[in-house]
C-alpha cells in the first residue's frame, strides 16, 4: 500500500493531527488523566504517523523503526502501543 503526500496530509488534516495533540499517550508511570503535552514528544503529527504507516505497511522490527527515527526502544513501543490501544 502506497501513500502519496496529498493522501499523507489528507490523513494527518482529517483528525490523526489534533488526536495526537489533544490526547495523552498511555503511560503506566503517571495518571491517565494528565494533560497532554505535545511539546515534550519525540515526534509531531507527521513523524507519529509516519511511524505508524511503516510499521502497518513494512515487515521490518521495531529496532529498524527506531534507528530510521532515531527513537530509543521504549518510545517506539509506548507510541506504537498507546496507538493501537486507543482504538484508532
């Protein structure tokens, strides 16, 4: 499955973006009523969906998605999973 840039940016304008800004991603180690704070992820909108894209679409492992995004391992699971959980 192939996406161009205007399918990218069709599916970043139409909800993933303000998802990823207005929620938190889960985390065991604090309170899941916290306010998110975008400011002090790894990756914006575009990188977050990004990742997910190749994770859906790519048979490579988890450690090939944290050296293209230069993400250390617990990042790349809790955003994978915090993803996945939410029902998106």
């Amino acid at each position: 499955m192939d996406f161009d840039v205007r399918t990218f940016g069709f599916i970043l304008t139409s909800g993933f973006a303000s998802q990823w800004y207005e929620l938190p991603i889960a985390r065991t180690d604090i309170s899941s009523h916290g306010n998110p704070q975008p400011n002090r992820r790894s990756l914006d909108a575009g990188g977050a969906l990004g990742l997910i894209l190749h994770y859906l679409n790519s048979t490579m492992h988890e450690t090939s998605l944290q050296q293209i995004f230069a993400l250390i391992p617990a990042t790349v699971s809790r955003y994978l999973t915090g993803y996945f959980q939410s029902g998106d």
